[in-house]
C-alpha cells in the first residue's frame, strides 16, 4: 500500500518495494548470467553485502540490493558461438577450393591448391610445409604430386591429425550447373569434389579455427593435411606421408579424415580391395578363316560368363558382420572396370583374328574372408575356363591389394566424435564402414596409427555424381563436431 510522504512524494511500502525488485530481477535475467538478492546493512556509514536471500514479507528491515554474476561461456559453448558466426566464411572458402579443378587423372591444380590450403592456413598461425612426393611414377613436372601440412603447436597433448584429399574425379556429363563454379543456392554447394571432399577440408580448416577464435588454449597439437591422389589409390599423398614418418605412431595420436559419409555417421574401416588383370593369349589368323586361328576375345567372353554365372552369385551369399553401407555393399562384390582386345575400333581395320585380350576387374572381399581365400578363388575360375577355352592361355597380374580396415573397439577417436556428434545434433552417432576404401588404409597400415575414422559433411550417395552437392547446415554442424571432438581427444574436458 502506499502513501504520501510529507514532501508529497509517494513512498513505497517495504512489501511494495520488494515486489518491484522481483519484477525488475524477472525482467533482466539472461541465460549466461546469475542474480542474487543480498542483505545490505549500514556499518558506520558503510555498506555491507551479508547473507543472500530472497526479499520476503520482512523486506522492510533491511535494504536490498540486486547483484548481477556474471559467469562466461563455457568452452564448448563459445566454440559451437564461433562456428555459427564464421558460417559465411566456411562457404566461402568451400567454394573457392571448389573452382580449384584438381581432376584426377591426370592431377591438375594440385600445387595450386596446396598452397592455397597454405597459405590460408599460414594467416591462421599454423606452420606449414610442402611434402612433394618426388619420387613416385605419379609425379611429373607437369603434374607435380604436392601434399600440405599445417601443424598448431599448444601444449604436449595428443596430436590430432585432420586430413582431406584435394583431388577430385572428373565431372563427366549431365550437370545443369558448372561443375567448377562453386554455385551457392538453396542452402548448398555445388560443384565436383564439394562433397567429396573440399567441404570437409573447409570443416577441419574452421574447426581449428573456432578453437583459436574462442580462445581455447589447445593442450595439445592440431594438424592439416591436404593430400593427392586419393581416388587413384593415395600413394603419392598419404601413403607417402606414412612412407616417410610424417604420419606415424608415436608421432599421430588420432586421425580424423572428414569424408562424407553423413553428419551423423562415424565411419569406423573398409572393406578389402583386389584390383587384378586378366589377359588372355589367342592365335592371330586371318579374319575370313577364323577357324584356323584362336580368339582371345572368345576366350576372355567365357571367363566374362563363369564371373557372372558362377562367381558372382557365390559372392552374393556372403555378408560381413562390419555395418558397411549401402546394405548391398555388406556381401562380397566384383566388378569389370574395362576391356581391350583385339584391333582398335577407331583405326583402319584389317582381317585378323584378336589374338590378345585385356579385362581389369575389382574384386571387393570381407574382412571374414581375407585375401589369400579371394585370390585363389580367382586363380581356380581363370584355370577351370582355361581349360575349357580351345587354347586359350590365360594370365593374372594383381594391381592393387588393400586389406579391410577396422578401428578398434572402445577407440577414443570413436567415442569423441560419438560424444560431440550428442551435443550437436541431439543424437547418438552410427557407426558404418565404406563400400570403397579411402585413406584409412594407409593410416592403419603404413603409418601404424590405429585410432582412425572417417567423419565428415556431406552424403556418400552425392560423390561423384552430376550435379554433387553438400548441404551447409551440414556442413556447420560437422565442423562443429570436429571442433569438439579435436579438443576432447586433446584431453580438454567439454
């Protein structure tokens, strides 16, 4: 209730006081702030703050104060602020690697963009250097094989490793936008290569650099790579990196290849690759008289039928208990990548009889059934058509071999990215495997390194596709999660 004092002035009663500070302590409240109500009391002349409390129906006997606390973010909190902030520049810089066209084959732009990941990368604080694998067939002056590697040195934690590939597939027909135009619309990115893998590049490279502009003292170290020749097998990028100890065990803690396989997903390993060459060897003879000479290409077409008749449904039976995606991809594959036999179809031609014929198959084979088993079932279906071919003389070279590859149960690489992907997104990560391989291969096997996974924007059906796109709320969320993960595996509580 209140009154009129004797200056005329309203006077507020004790309980009409107390009710107005409530109302006022509602109205300023903020989410990153605290209140208190505290007792002040006259000593002398001086004020005093003595127990906080709330003001009741005895406000009247003393005079209340509101104190404002306020507290800072919490670590993780500014570093998911500074990731919505830099959101601009994250597609910005996604699209300028895009319009970077390093197509492989053959690997062009690769020291461009290397030292453009570089240089960027030097204006961050990161010390940088140039890993030229020189020595590998792939390596022309025309083509140089030019990997980069940024290192942030903080204290003497875990070293976490972040590596992208820079080259790209070609962008083959059927686009309805420039595939190299970086072309921002309708909340994505579009280009070849964006989703596989330069937005996951531009997620490692602000990730780090939210950490740096949320000012988190990094306990230990953060690394960017940018390597070659992914897609044609990776030797001459981290392969080579592994080969010469940059990339090691007892060097690299956990590594972290942001492929995309989906923002919520945690790719944990690959299945096993058999590349291999089939040649079959005929008799050249005159084309008008084919019976007196030996086709190879004959030859090679019933090898074609016993893979399709006999192999392939043999392999259909097979399924891995490794969660590899699409479920399809989960049996025992073979594919035939290409073949050549006979006379050019394109040149002058001539009656003759094909008397060589070359087909390339990729052969995809499960952790349960091993190398050794795979191989040998191809050498007894080439040796059961050889014998059936009418002098046919068949030959097998192997190209290229890589194992499966699984992270370990229980790594905290896993856990990390489990854990971050929770506070992002709301929901607990998938784990998965590839179809194909990718780096990981190296990693586990070369460098030694058995803490790997591959997590990153972007969605694995888009590669390599017309028109490939990554989404960019996708593409902040999971340079979010790499954020976080990188810290929690440098020991840093979040």
């Amino acid at each position: 209730m209140s009154g009129s004092s004797p200056t005329g002035k309203v006077r507020l009663t004790a309980a009409a006081k107390a009710s107005a500070v409530r109302r006022s302590f509602t109205r300023r409240r903020k989410a990153d702030t605290t209140y208190g109500f505290f007792c002040v009391h006259q000593h002398d002349g001086k004020a005093d703050e003595s127990r906080q409390g709330h003001p009741g129906k005895d406000a009247g006997l003393h005079d209340w104060a509101i104190v404002r606390r306020v507290h800072p973010m919490q670590p993780a909190e500014r570093i998911l602020a500074e990731v919505d902030r830099a959101a601009d520049e994250i597609v910005r810089f996604t699209t300028d690697l895009v319009r970077i066209p390093t197509v492989n084959p053959p690997g062009e732009e690769y020291e461009a963009c290397a030292h453009f990941l570089g240089d960027d990368l030097m204006r961050r604080g990161f010390d940088v250097e140039y890993v030229t694998a020189d020595r590998r067939p792939e390596h022309t002056a025309r083509h140089p094989r030019v990997n980069v590697v940024g290192s942030r040195r903080g204290g003497a934690g875990p070293v976490v490793h972040l590596n992208g590939h820079i080259d790209v597939v070609p962008p083959g027909g059927g686009w309805t936008v420039g595939p190299f135009d970086g072309l921002v619309r309708d909340g994505r990115i579009f280009g070849r290569g964006v989703c596989d893998m330069k937005a996951g590049i531009a997620a490692a490279v602000f990730a780090a650099e939210a950490l740096e502009r949320a000012g988190v003292r990094l306990p230990g170290t953060i690394e960017i790579s940018g390597t070659v020749d992914e897609e044609s097998g990776g030797f001459a990028g981290v392969a080579h990196l592994a080969e010469i100890g940059r990339i090691k065990k007892g060097r690299t803690d956990f590594v972290i290849i942001p492929e995309p396989l989906n923002v919520d997903r945690i790719c944990i390993g690959h299945r096993g690759v058999y590349w291999f060459e089939v040649t079959a060897h005929g008799r050249i003879g005159h084309g008008s008289m084919p019976f007196l000479g030996v086709s190879a290409i004959d030859g090679m077409g019933q090898l074609l039928h016993a893979v399709r008749d006999v192999l392939m449904p043999a392999l259909a039976s097979r399924q891995t208990a490794v969660p590899v995606v699409p479920p399809g991809a989960r049996h025992a594959t073979i594919n035939v990548n290409g073949i050549d036999g006979g006379q050019p179809v394109d040149g002058i031609q001539t009656p003759c009889i094909a008397d060589r014929c070359r087909a390339v198959f990729d052969r995809r084979f499960l952790l349960e059934e091993g190398f050794d088993a795979a191989k040998r079932e191809i050498a007894d279906l080439v040796a059961r058509v050889a014998d059936g071919a009418g002098g046919v003389r068949f030959d097998v070279r192997d190209l290229m071999v890589v194992d499966p590859t699984r992270t370990p149960d229980g790594s905290p690489v896993v856990a990390a990215i489990d854990q971050a992907i929770r506070r992002v997104l709301g929901r607990p990560a998938e784990l998965i495997a590839s179809p194909g391989t990718y780096d990981h291969k190296h990693v586990a096997r070369i460098a030694g390194v058995p803490h790997c996974v591959a997590y990153g924007p972007g969605e694995l059906e888009l590669a390599h596709q017309p028109d490939e796109y990554c989404r960019i709320d996708d593409l902040v969320n999971a340079t979010k999660v790499i954020a976080l993960a990188t810290l929690d595996l440098m020991g840093y509580g979040i």
